[in-house]
C-alpha cells in the first residue's frame, strides 16, 4: 500500500482537472484507484472488530466514483480532487450512520454519522433526541468524543424545526441538517506508520453516536 501515489495524484489532478489530462493520466488515476482500495481493504477487517455492525466485505462496495455529475452544478469540473468511502452496514449507499474517510490534499478528514437524512429520518433523529436528550448529550459531550469532535457538521436551522416548542432548552441540539460529524486531519497524518489505529481510535470514539443514529433509522425506515 502507497498513498504516496494517491496523495501525488490527487495534488496533480487539482491543477488539471478536465478530461484530456484525466485521459492521458489514465494509467495514474487506475494505480492511485487501486492503492487506496488497498487501504481500505486493509482497514475494514479491523473495524470491524471495532462495530461488529458493520458488513461490507469488498472494498468497491464503500468507494465512490471519482467522476462528478455536473448537471447541476456551477463548477464544471468533471472530476472530484479526493478519494472517498463509506463505511456502513449496507455499504455506501446505505441511509445508515457509518464512518467516512476523505482523502483530499490540505483538505482530509474522517468522521461520519449521517449526511442529507431524508426527511422522515431527520424528522425521527430529532424527535428521539427531543423525547432523549440526556442520553444523546453524554454521547457528544463526552471529553474524548470532544477531542475529536467538537461540533455536530453541518448547516442549521435559524428557528426550532417545525412541530417542536420553541423554548426547549436543548433547541440547538435539534436545529442541526445532518447528524455528521467530521475529525479534520493533516498531510503527515496519511503517512504515519500507525495509519489504521490511528483511524481506528477516532472511530471508537465515534461508534456509540453511530449507533444511537442506526437504531433510530431500523425503527422508522
């Protein structure tokens, strides 16, 4: 496993980022590809031993496509500059709460929970938080939860969410968009000899929020 390949490949592809660069560096995006499958082929296993939740086997089946769909959107570039993998019970596109590595030169993090619930979920993660807020607030207010997280990510709401009193004490806690949390992480971090624990102590701190969440979602989906 080389991430060296993947980090040097990315930087490159953010200053050319258009199809017939991306053609002719063909073979690079195929070797870069291919070294971070590796890596998260390797973490898999052991986080699993982590949050026996999760059931992904292959690691195809937690990568996203590098090619964005531009249809929509005011960048035209058609290429995304990082790697990304859901790791979930259900894989990628699960609406569970799972854990997410970014890999993005200057712009890297590892983190996860749920981003874009939709609604009827949203709607249940608030409402379980509302009818257990304690419950949920040892979870994030924990010091070692902190550590790594110390915001939910994300938008909010200006005003309480629709159908909640507006003078509930903990309103913050329901006015989130996403239930995401993200660990930001430097360069050095990816070339560490101790990579995969390091991931793995974030992620230990991070399973009882994804579990709290997961619950939520096999209740109401």
């Amino acid at each position: 496993m080389d991430l060296n390949i993947v980090f040097k490949f990315l930087i490159d592809l953010k200053f050319n980022n258009n199809r017939a660069w991306f053609k002719q560096n063909n073979d690079r995006y195929i070797n870069a590809k291919s070294e971070f499958e590796n890596f998260i082929e390797l973490l898999i296993p052991q986080l699993k031993e982590v949050d026996s939740e999760i059931d992904v086997l292959p690691a195809k089946n937690c990568i996203f496509r590098i090619y964005k769909d531009v249809r929509f959107s005011k960048n035209k570039e058609p290429y995304k500059t990082n790697f990304g993998a859901s790791i979930s019970k259900g894989g990628k596109k699960s609406i569970n709460a799972g854990y997410y590595i970014h890999f993005e030169p200057d712009n890297s993090f590892i983190g996860g929970g749920i981003y874009k619930p939709e609604p009827k979920i949203l709607k249940a993660i608030r409402t379980t938080i509302f009818e257990n807020t304690e419950q949920y607030k040892n979870i994030i207010n924990k010091s070692t939860f902190k550590k790594y997280f110390p915001d939910i990510y994300g938008e909010k709401l200006k005003t309480a969410p629709r159908g909640f009193p507006k003078d509930f004490k903990d309103i913050d806690l329901l006015n989130n968009k996403h239930y995401a949390i993200i660990h930001n992480i430097d360069n050095s971090f990816w070339f560490k000899d101790d990579l995969i624990n390091n991931i793995l102590d974030v992620f230990k701190e991070q399973k009882e929020f994804n579990h709290f969440l997961n619950k939520i979602v096999e209740k109401h989906h």
